[in-house]
C-alpha cells in the first residue's frame, strides 16, 4: 500500500445513489485473489456494452477522468455484497478516495483495510460536491479534514488504528509485522 497523507485532486462525480459493489466491479470478474490489475473492472458495465465498446458519454471512459483520485458518489455507496475487489477496483482504477453522505459499512471496513479512504461528509457538504463536479479539494489524512474551497474546511471521522495504517502506508498486517522486534523483545523479557 502507499501511504495516504495528504492529497490534492479534482473530484469525478458519480451522483447516482445505492452504487452497489456489483455495478463497481460486476461478479464476473471476482476470480482472482490478486489486486492488481481490477482496475479495468472497475465500473466495467457502465464503461463497456456487450461487445466490450466503450460506451460514448460515460464520464469514466473520458480522457480527462484519469488523474482524479477523489471519488464523489450519491448516497448508500458501496452497498450490496462484501468483496474486497471493489476498493481493489477503486484504487487500480486510480481512486484513493470516496466521499458520500452515507457509506456501507461492510465496504467501509473493506476499503479502509485495502488503502482506499472512505469520508462519509454531512449532506450539505455532500451535495455541494455533488454540484461542483470536477471541484479541486484537499484530503488531509493527518488532521482528518476535507478543505473544499478556500478557507472551506471540514472534518471527517476516521478511527485511529486505519488513520495510522493510512498515513503509513500498511495494512494490519504490515502493521503487525512493523511490531515484530517489539514482540521478540518482550518474548526475550518474558522467557
């Protein structure tokens, strides 16, 4: 994972409400366990028709939507099942960052373990990023905060532990594995 700090992006917004992880990465696709390379997944029904064309007029396929790393989606975000190919998809795809007034929760958790940050904002925020598609905003992952305009700041809630883990660029198990001359020191104490 790399570490999340601090990022400034220009928003690509999705206002449509109860996203699904189906309609992020449609099941078809969920045969491997490896996360790299789902980005071309991401979205894929919306993106592509049967015959595997770019559908014209769909935002994702447009040029410009490559480099936008903030994500803003209409209400209920990431409902349906679990699957950890979504934010997979998500962050392959270059997000790393959703936004929403209302996030499911089961994908919140999965995101969060795989890099991607999930900021669930009041809907008054929420729907003034909805209006301003395209809108540069600031995520610090430090200060759990969204600068939106000039001097416009909000906070976002974030549990400690994915904090850390956000700002340092591992997962838990990475995590874990950054305590190991911790543990054998202990160990060693305790023998």
């Amino acid at each position: 994972m790399k570490p999340l700090q601090r990022l400034t992006s220009r928003t690509l917004v999705l206002e449509q409400a109860n996203i699904d992880t189906d309609q992020i990465i449609p099941a078809r696709f969920l045969t491997t366990t490896v996360s790299t390379e789902m980005g071309r997944y991401a979205f894929y029904d919306w993106r592509f028709d049967s015959s595997g064309a770019e559908r014209p007029g769909c935002v994702l396929n447009e040029p410009e939507t490559r480099g936008k790393q903030i994500l803003v989606a209409g209400t209920n975000f990431g409902c349906g099942s679990s699957r950890e190919h979504a934010p997979w998809a998500l962050l392959d795809f270059g997000f790393r960052v959703v936004i929403s007034d209302r996030i499911a929760d089961i994908f919140r958790a999965n995101a969060l373990n795989c890099g991607l940050l999930p900021i669930v904002l009041d809907s008054a925020d929420h729907r003034w990023l909805i209006e301003h598609p395209g809108a540069e905003i600031t995520v610090d992952v430090a200060a759990t905060r969204v600068e939106l305009t000039a001097g416009r700041q909000v906070e976002f809630e974030l549990d400690p532990f994915a904090r850390h883990c956000l700002l340092e660029g591992v997962d838990a198990l990475g995590y874990l594995l950054q305590q190991v001359p911790a543990i054998e020191a202990f160990e060693r104490g305790a023998g």
